[in-house]
C-alpha cells in the first residue's frame, strides 16, 4: 500500500530546496534595473561629463573674463565723469596686467577705490591676443587707453583669448563710446570722412553770426 504525501507537503519540500526569492531581489531595483545596469549607466554618464565639463569651464573662463573686462572699462569711464579728470588704463600685453591711473595735472594718482590699488592680472588660461588704440595695433609690449571727463573713450579693439585658440573682441565705438563684445575677432572699422556739404557746419561760429550766412558789414545792422 503506498502511501501519497500532501499535496502541501510535497510543495514545502520545493519550495526549500529553492533559494530564497529575497536573493534576487536584492540584486535588482524597483524599477527592474539591476545593479550592473544602473552601475554602467553611472559609468557612462561619468566618461561624458569629464568631456564636456572641462570645454564648458574654458569657455565660460573667457566669457566671465571679457564681461570683466568691460565691466572695468565702464567702471573707468564713470570714473573720469565723477571725478572730472582723466583717467588712463595701462596694459601689459605681455604680463597679462591691467591699471588704470587718475590724471590729476601732471601727476598720476591711483584711484580712491580700493578696487583698482593693484593691477588686475588675467587667470593663467587667458591673455591679451593683440591690442589697437587708434591706428596703433600691438601684439607685444603695453599700450594706454584713455578715458575722458566728457565720456569719451579712445577708440580701442581688444581682443582676448584661452589656452583653445578661443577669441573673445571688445570694441570700443569711435563716435558713441559705447563698448559691444563678440565672440569672434573684430575688424577695424574705416576712417570716417566727413561729407563736404556738413564742413561748413562744423567749423567754429563767431559769436552773434549765423552759419552759412556772410558776416555783416561794418556799419549796416542785421536787424531790420
């Protein structure tokens, strides 16, 4: 006579002879992933951040740098108007420096703001590719701008770059004074001639005769 086990039973055996379900779960998240998945995922995303961080970090270094820049050099233009007087910025193209200095008579003075007692020197990674005031264009050496009680700047192009071959170009407006920044080089702009039919209007006007008008002669009054 056989004797047949429980069904349950028979089920309970099975059940120990398998590895405990909580085993498996233990290598696998919520969501179905497992460890290995998750770990190269985080792999990945890691290679791809050590190759983007670094170009993001040059790039945002010479932005933040030019801003600067023309941060100081609206900063020395109020300068000159509050203080009535001109003020001169050197710069050391080649030390990567740059100071300005009050011009009061024939002296020259540091400025009162605690800001500018020491020249500014740009980071490792930046340097001053080429400076031109004027007609004058330099690679090497220092050149001066000057900043004037009236507002008006000399009329300057700067050009800044990294350790990529990145430009960054600051420009100075001859007639406006107002300061543009781009991110590629800047071509000097063309002399401006003034048209032959507005000389007249700006030549000097003795006072009392119109332009454009022949003076009056000695004796006859203008006025009716």
């Amino acid at each position: 006579m056989t004797v047949k086990a429980p069904v349950h039973a028979s089920r309970r055996c099975r059940s120990a002879d398998r590895p405990p379900q909580e085993h498996d779960s233990a290598w696998r998240s919520s969501g179905g992933f497992t460890v290995l998945e998750i770990a190269l995922v985080l792999f990945l995303m890691v290679g791809m951040l050590s190759l983007v961080i670094p170009r993001m970090s040059i790039g945002d270094n010479l932005g933040s740098v030019g801003r600067k820049w023309v941060g100081a050099m609206k900063s020395f233009q109020e300068l000159a108007m509050m203080g009535q007087k001109t003020v001169r910025l050197y710069v050391d193209i080649d030390r990567g420096m740059y100071w300005p200095m009050v011009l009061d008579g024939k002296e020259e003075k540091i400025p009162l703001d605690p800001t500018w007692a020491m020249p500014i020197t740009l980071p490792e990674t930046i340097r001053f590719s080429d400076v031109q005031v004027g007609a004058t264009r330099r690679e090497t050496g220092r050149m001066d701008i000057f900043f004037y009680p009236n507002g008006r700047i000399d009329q300057a192009i700067v050009h800044l770059t990294d350790v990529n071959n990145n430009i960054m170009g600051v420009f100075v407006e001859p007639v406006t004074s107002m300061i543009r920044i781009t991110d590629h080089r800047i071509d000097p702009p063309s002399p401006w001639t003034v048209p032959d039919r507005i000389r007249p209007l700006l030549q000097p006007v003795t006072p009392g005769i119109r332009p454009g008008f022949p003076a009056p002669k000695p004796g006859i009054s203008s006025s009716k």
